[in-house]
C-alpha cells in the first residue's frame, strides 16, 4: 500500500537503483568472469605445456611433440612472442625426425614457418601435409594463407575452396574472410567472420583464437568506415579474451578515428605496454601529435627508430609495418623503397604492390609508383588508404581528375583512416578543387 | 630523435657492421622483460629478491620515459631506483594468513648489459623484506607479481626457507632455473616459466634446526645482498668496444686499456681479408725498404684514424638526411672501383707485355720506370695466387649474397688487393735490382697507398668513437682509436719488414713456364676486374642507384 505520493517517489528511486546496481554487478560478474576464463585458460595452457615437457623429457614420443609444437604456438598468438615459435618449430620438427608421415606435425610445421615468413617452406611443408592426409581441411588453410600473402590469389581461393569444402568453422571461415576481403566482397567477409565466431563459441575454441576473428571483424567494419561496430567488436573481443593486445589497438584506431584521442592514446599505450609493436607505437605517435604532446610523439617515433634499427640489426627481411612508417612520415626514402622492393620480389599481393608505390612516390618517383598502385588496387579493395595513395600519385602526375575522384572515395569509405594523413588527402581535394565529406569537415575543421 | 639516441642508434648500427651475424638478441627476444622472484621464508621475516631483466626495447622505452644515463653509478639512477622500487613493491601483493604485508626495500643494484648490437638491456634487482610474525602452525603465504601484467618474458618465483622454517607445501619449487635471470635454458623442454603467483604453506620447527624447502635442493641459507650478472649467453661481445664502457680511468688501467687497444688493432689488421696489411706487404715487399714500411704504417695510422673521426662526424651529423647504412654502400662502391680500376689497369699491361714475355733485364727496368704498378714476371707464386684466388672466391661471393652488409665488401677489395700483392711479391727482386734498394719509390706513391690502405675504416674502431661520444667519454674515445691504430699500423709495418728481408728466401724457389708467366697473370687480372665490377654492381644496387627489376 502506498501512503502518500512522496513514499511512491521514493520507492521509485530505490527501485530504479536497485536496477541499476543489478545490472552493473551483472556486467561485472561477467567481465570478471570472463577475465576468471581467459586467465584460466592462460593456466591451463601454461600447465599443460609444463606437463608433456615433463612426459617427453622421459619418452620422446612423435604424437606428443607435435602436440607440444600445438601448445607452443598457441602461446606465441597469446603472447605474440616470436620465440615460441621457434620452440613449436623444433618440436615439431622433432616429431617428424620420429614419424616422418605425421601429417598433422608437416601441417602444423607450415603454419610455423608461414608465421616466420618462411613462405616457400611453409608451401612446401603444407603440400606434403596434404600429400599425406589429403581430408585435413587445416592443411589446404595454411596453403591459402602463404598463397594470400605472396599475392597468390586465384590459388588462395582455390585452397580456401576446398577447406571449407571438408570442414566449416572458425579457423576456415575467418580465413575465408581475409580473401574476401581483399576481393571487395565485403559482405560475404563480415558474414564469414562473424560465422567463425559463433562457430569458434560454439566448439569452445581457445578465447585467443575467438578474440582473433573478433579483431578481425572489428578491422574489416574499420575499413569499411563502421565505427559504431568497429568498436562494439573490438569491446567484444576483449571480453573474451581481456587484454588483448591487437583488440586494444583496433580499439585505439576506432577511438582516434572518432576523435576521442585521449582514449585512444590510453588504449594504444596499454597495447604497447603488453607488446611493443612498432606499427601501435606509429600510430601513437601521431595520436600525441594531433593532441599536440609533441614530445610524447617523437618519444614514440624513436621508438619505432629503434625497433627499426633492431629489425636490422636481427637482419629482418620483412618490414613493411617499417615500411609504411617512413612513407607515411616521409623519412628515408630511398631506403623505404629499398626495403619495399626487396620484401616485394617475395611477396607480391596488394598491400606489398602498395607499399612499392607508396615509397616510390615519396622517393619522388610518381611515374615507376602508377603501376604499382593500379596493381594494388586491382580488386577495389574497399581501403581508404589504398585509395588515399592512389590519390596522392595522380595528383603528383598531374591526372587531377583521376586524383579527386580517389581521393573522394579515400574519403568517402573512411573519413579518418589514418590519423595526420586523413587531413593530408582532405587538403588536397580541397585544393583539387573537390569537397571533403561534412563529417571530415565538422570533426578536423577542414572547410572547402 | 635527439643526440643521445641518434648516437645510440649510430653506435648500435656500427656494431653490426663491425660484427656482421654475431648480433644477438636479448636470449628471451627483444621486447621480454622477465621477472624472478625468489621467496625466502624465515622465522620473523619473509624476503623476496626480486629482479627485472629488460631486453633492448623496454630499456629503450625506460630510458626515454625516465630521462636515465644507462650507464652503471650514474647519478641519474638515485632517484630513479627509489621510484621503480616503490613502484615495483606495489605490484606485489605477499600476504600471510591473508593479511597484505607492507615490503620494505634493503638493497638494490641496477646494470645495463649490452644486448643486440651492443645496445644496452637493464636489469635491476631489489631485496625487500617484511616482517612476518608467525604462528606455530597453519600459516599460509600466497605471494603475486603483478608488475608488467601480459607483457611477454620469463617469469620465475621460487620458495625456500631458511633454518627454523619447513615449508610444508608450495606451489612453485624451490630451484633456480635462471640463475637469477643470468641463464635462460630455452631449450625445446624448457619453455620459460611464466609463474607469477605462488602458495605456501610452512611451519617453524625446532630452534637452530636446519630445514630446506619442500621440493628440490633449494638452499635454506640466507642469501647475500643482490649481485646482478649479465646473461650468460648475451651477445658476443668485442673486447674493444667493452673497454669504452669501463669506468675506471687510473694510470694503469690506462695503460693497459692501451695495449688492449694496440693488440687488437694489430689483431684487426691480422683479420683474413684484411687488405691493409697486404697492400703494405705488396709495396714493402716488391720495391721498398725497412724505412718506407715504417713511413707506410704511419701513413695508413694517420689516414685511417682521420677516417675514423671524419665518417663518425658525417654519420652523426648526416643521419637526418642520410640514412646510416646507406653510408657503407658508397664505400663498397668506391672500394669496387678502386678493385676494378686495379684489375683492368693490371690486365691491360700484361696483356700489352705477354707479347714479350721473356725480354731483356733491360727492358724490365725501362718499362718498370714508366710505372711502378707494372709487372711483367709472374712466377710460381702466381700460380699459387690464383688457386687461393678460386677458393677464396666462392666463399667470399656467398657472403656477399647472404648478406648485404658493406663491411665485407670492403674487406674484399682488401683481400683482393692482398691476392695481388701475393702473385708479385717474389717477382721482382731478381729483375728489379733498383727495388731492393729502394730507389724506385716515390714518397708521392707510398703515401697514396698508405692513404687508400687506411681510408675505409673499420667499423669497430667507429663503434668505439661513437660508443665514446654517448657515454660522455669522448677523449677516452678517441685516445683508445689512436692506439687502435697504431697497432693495426705496427702489424703493417711488421709484414712489411717481414716481406723486405724475406724477400732472397723466398726468391730461390721460383719456376718458370708459359702458364705462369703468361695465362695466369692474365687471368688474375681478368677475375679482379671482374670481381671489383662485382662489387660495385652490388653496392650500387644497394645503394638503391641501379634498381633490380621491379
């Protein structure tokens, strides 16, 4: 019974707070719960490693060092530490010193070397795998990815084909997506993608890999120009796997795409703290810039100096994240387009095809950059920065038709694509004479 | 970038070119930090020895967040040691029977080992102790480390108790895998630990009673204040560039970092391929004497130390503008030059002279007197010559393909000059009686090879400059390069003694044949132009001048 109108207020409001309390313990139960899973999911694996170490120390057994090889490289992707890596390669070559036929091991040992940039062993090694088990649909994956890489694409997609053909689920659909994307099909992508994730949930997949195709989803709504999602995924991938260093940058991007900086410079910062990406400390570094912490912003500029240089001192020969550093900065030219040529005689998909003429055409070579640039845009890879490039090339070629119109789309996809260079390609299609989209304009004060 | 990095960076990329393939990474890679904790438990206090090793990138990051000197007793370090130890403290939740204890520091060291390319790593270890009062029984430790949360390394705790204490039950043993994080044993059954929390659960027994840890052979003695050392299997280090780094400056120690600094010049000179020393046993050996290689070897110390100070500057001053490495090319492609000018110059006159391949001493002398690079009797030496020259081809040209690095480069047109100077060395004194004594060496010409044996420095002794320069050692820097060069030049004029008084002895096995005399010089020549054409192929390819295809 309600005594009078104030009792009502005020039972209203307690109402309304226990709701409120309800629903926040709610999320917080569940973050927790969900940091209570990927830690134990961390243990496990870390225990489980320690486990067959143990056994194997006492039995060397084919099978098991193949499934240590497994374990290891499930902590490399946690971890993004290189050198598990090279311990799943020597497991794994162990077990095939054992039992040369152990499909699994050669297939696994692909995926290594494909991870060490090692593209020819990796093809080779994926072959044999499916020479022995031609049924493994994760053989014909690991094919697809070194195709895809080295710019193979009519191979990929026959390799892909026939993975998804034999099996279905988060590792060959999220794969599938990577094609697709590049190939401008960009709905069939996300559709892919989100189709591994529900899949990956529903096999209770290690949360890293489900964290992995989330990422992924999260980069493609990027690219397409869809923050709203872009970050309500990339939100998603940390909650099922927290901390995640390439959901924190993705993140990051969102966030200075939609100029809340100073959050994405925390979110950048706390990746970086967890691994020190060159490319998370590129983007940081302009995000201080436009925050105007320049010196902040040169801080991470040496630090991406510095990695270079250890990159070279490691002799390191892919290095396009480096790559692009000095194009989109405008440094070393002459030696980004030494790198960018040397990467590409291996590595010859769009994004290599891209870099070659990006740094051509800041080592102020537009002509030799053109055909580079069409090639990298042969799908219409639906990419602001591609765009951007292409753009930039034509105008300094003087095709100022051509130019706006890339530019336009560059724009028009993704009106902050790249922090510092998305205002580059609006001031020039001002000065082409074109319009930035209003969103640009009210957001970096670029006017016509 | 400002002046203290670029110099790093300039000291580090010159450490690679010093020692192409010996750079080597922090053993955990290079943006680990590991931690260890070793967890000592006794009567009424628990101690934890807590060390943080960081690889080249997070002590790049520290250094620059911190504005710290890496360099061991620097001032800088105080104020910084006592921030990271509260820091670190914070992140290390030790708590019996539930209860958070307050730690409290004893002691700390810090030091900077070098990492790859000799840039420098950090690792710093602490004591902290809190007092513990403990009951007779059930008391529960649980300890976690909380620092550098994800960030990728080796992470060790291990227990033990001291004499009075029995651990009763633990979750992590009580062995030190790492050594304190000196030895990282990451073979294929030796993952690294990634152990940040621990339990246990101990008891006091009988006083003065000695006890160990449950598991393992951990010893239970208390352990001294906190002594770090570098990784045992850091990056292989020169001898040289760690002298730059020592910070004691006493007479003695000067002395001594002298000789260091001599021998290894002389060492350096000594390095197979190293053209310096053969381009002085080439000139001593055919025309001079005892007082021209003595001239000779001050005159590459001169050049070769003004080199050293010239590229140092232009490196430093230039990196804006030009990258470092692309430095190195230019030398390569001005050493390849220099071979090739050498081989065709060399070809073009014996081809001219194997016309008359057995004229008279007269005509030697004649000929000989037009230009001293002339040779026209090969001997049996030269036959010898041009096998080493076929052997040490094939393995110097893989080099060159494994690896783009503009050191080797010079070195091969070092040891090019060096397999020239062999196929002549014996040549001359029999026909030449004007070259034993001496009469037919200009001063203009034993400078400019004295000049051009010395003007391609050798990165190590840049290393040590700059090194010199980032560390605010500069005199000490420049003075060890002297002495660098002097020993490298008394190894010259060494082999040039050597040459000039060996010069009868090894006269008297000469043969003679139309191969000899004729074909191999000519062929000799022929594969020097072509090896110096090689050479300045690829340094300009490197370069970025000649492009390769698309």
């Amino acid at each position: 019974v309600i005594a009078t109108p104030r009792s009502a207020f005020f039972l209203l409001i307690a109402t309304l707070l226990a709701v409120v309390l309800m629903i926040c313990s709610a999320a917080q139960t569940a973050e927790t719960s969900s940091a209570t899973a990927s830690a134990a999911s961390v243990e496990k694996l870390d225990r489980d490693i320690t486990l067959l170490q143990k056994i194997l120390k006492r039995r060397p057994d084919a099978e098991l060092y193949y499934r240590l090889g497994d374990l290891y490289i499930q902590k490399g992707r946690q971890t993004g530490d290189i050198s598990y890596f090279q311990l799943s390669e020597s497991a794994l070559r162990q077990s095939l010193t054992l039992e040369p036929r152990l499909a699994q091991a050669h297939r696994h040992l692909a995926f290594v070397l494909y991870s060490l940039h090692d593209f020819t062993g990796a093809a080779s090694e994926a072959k044999t795998s499916i020479k022995l088990d031609s049924s493994d649909s994760y053989a014909y994956g690991v094919l697809g990815d070194v195709q895809l890489e080295t710019g193979r694409y009519e191979c990929a997609a026959g390799s892909y084909s026939q993975m998804v053909s034999i099996r279905g689920d988060l590792y060959s659909y999220s794969r599938l997506s990577g094609l697709e994307t590049i190939r401008n099909h960009n709905a069939r992508a996300i559709t892919d993608l989100k189709r591994a994730i529900a899949d990956g949930l529903a096999a209770s997949e290690p949360p890293e890999g489900i964290a992995w195709a989330q990422e992924r989803l999260a980069e493609d709504y990027f690219l397409l120009g869809d923050m709203p999602d872009a970050e309500a995924t990339a939100q998603a991938a940390l909650q099922t796997y927290p901390n995640y260093h390439r959901a924190l940058a993705i993140l990051g991007q969102v966030k200075a795409a939609q100029g809340r900086l100073k959050e994405s410079a925390s979110l950048y910062k706390h990746a970086i703290a967890i691994i020190p990406l060159p490319e998370y400390a590129s983007v940081l570094g302009d995000v201080y810039q436009r925050m105007g912490r320049n010196g902040d912003a040169q801080n991470m500029r040496d630090l991406v100096a510095f990695i270079a240089r250890l990159n070279a001192l490691n002799r390191v020969v892919y290095n396009r994240t480096l790559v692009d550093y000095y194009a989109d900065h405008d440094l070393h030219h002459r030696n980004a387009v030494v790198m960018a040529a040397a990467e590409y005689r291996v590595r010859r998909d769009i994004y290599g095809a891209d870099a070659r003429a990006w740094t051509l055409y800041r080592n102020g070579d537009a002509a030799h950059a053109l055909a580079y640039i069409n090639s990298a845009l042969r799908f219409h890879t639906t990419d602001a920065r591609l765009y951007f490039h292409a753009g930039m090339i034509k105008l300094a070629l003087g095709h100022k038709r051509a130019a706006r119109t890339d530019l336009e789309r560059a724009l028009k996809i993704n009106p902050h694509f790249q922090p510092l260079l998305d205002e580059v390609a609006a001031q020039s299609l001002v000065a082409l004479g074109g319009k930035p989209p209003s969103e640009y304009a009210q957001a970096s004060g670029v006017t016509p | 970038m400002n002046f203290r990095t670029r110099l790093t960076f300039v000291a580090a990329l010159m450490m690679a070119l010093a020692f192409p393939g010996r750079a080597a990474a922090h053993p955990m890679g290079n943006f680990s930090i590991n931690h260890y904790s070793g967890v000592q438990v006794a009567r009424d206090q628990i101690e934890i020895r807590y060390i943080i090793d960081m690889a080249e990138i997070p002590t790049f990051q520290a250094i620059r967040e911190s504005g710290i000197v890496p360099r061991v007793a620097d001032a800088s370090l105080s104020s910084y040691m006592s921030r990271e130890s509260r820091l670190l403290r914070e992140g290390l939740d030790l708590r019996i029977n539930g209860r958070r204890l307050t730690l409290q520091e004893l002691d700390h060291q810090i030091i900077f080992p070098p990492g790859a390319g000799g840039l420098p790593t950090m690792k710093m270890g602490f004591r902290f102790i809190a007092k513990a009062p403990i009951s007779t029984i059930g008391n529960k430790i649980d300890y976690r480390d909380d620092n550098f949360p994800e960030h990728a390394g080796w992470k060790e705790i291990i227990a033990v108790a001291q004499p009075g204490i029995e651990i009763a039950t633990s979750s992590v043993s009580a062995q030190d895998r790492s050594a304190e994080l000196s030895t990282y044993p990451t073979d294929l059954l030796n993952s690294p630990p990634q152990t940040l929390a621990a339990q246990l659960t101990f008891r006091p027994t009988v006083a003065g009673t000695r006890s160990t840890a449950m598991t393992g052979g951990g010893s239970g003695a208390p352990r001294p204040a906190v002594a770090l050392h570098a990784n045992v299997q850091g990056t292989p280090r020169n001898a040289f560039t760690q002298l730059i780094e020592t910070q004691r400056s006493d007479v003695l120690f000067l002395l001594i970092a002298t000789l260091i600094a001599a021998t290894l010049g002389g060492f350096h000179a000594l390095e197979p391929g190293h053209g310096k020393t053969l381009v002085a046993a080439y000139l001593v050996g055919s025309h001079g004497t005892a007082r021209h290689a003595v001239l000779l070897g001050a005159v590459v110390t001169g050049s070769h130390t003004i080199s050293v100070y010239v590229l140092g500057i232009i490196t430093l001053y230039t990196s804006q503008w030009i990258v470092p490495e692309r430095l190195y090319p230019w030398l390569g492609i001005f050493s390849g030059l220099l071979v090739a000018g050498l081989g065709f110059t060399l070809f073009m006159q014996r081809f001219v002279s194997k016309k008359a391949p057995n004229s008279s001493a007269g005509q030697h002398q004649r000929e000989h007197t037009h230009d001293r690079g002339s040779h026209k009797h090969i001997h049996e030496n030269d036959s010898s010559a041009f096998v080493h020259h076929h052997t040490w081809w094939g393995g110097h040209l893989n080099d060159v393909h494994a690896y783009s690095d503009r050191k080797s480069q010079g070195h091969e047109h070092e040891e090019l000059i060096h397999m020239h100077s062999y196929s002549h060395v014996d040549g001359h004194p029999r026909h030449h009686p004007e070259a034993i004594t001496g009469k037919g060496i200009s001063l203009k010409s034993l400078f400019a090879l004295g000049v051009t044996g010395g003007i391609v420095p050798c990165p190590a002794a840049l290393v040590v400059l700059l090194g010199a320069l980032a560390i605010h050692r500069v005199a000490f820097g420049l003075f060890l390069i002297v002495a660098f060069s002097i020993g490298l030049a008394s190894v010259l004029i060494g082999f040039g003694l050597a040459m000039v008084y060996a010069r009868r002895l090894v006269s008297r096995f000469r043969t003679r044949g139309p191969l000899t005399e004729r074909w191999l010089p000519l062929a000799s020549s022929a594969v020097i132009t072509v090896i110096g054409a090689t050479i300045t192929i690829q340094s300009l390819i490197s370069a970025g001048i000649i492009r390769a295809g698309l």
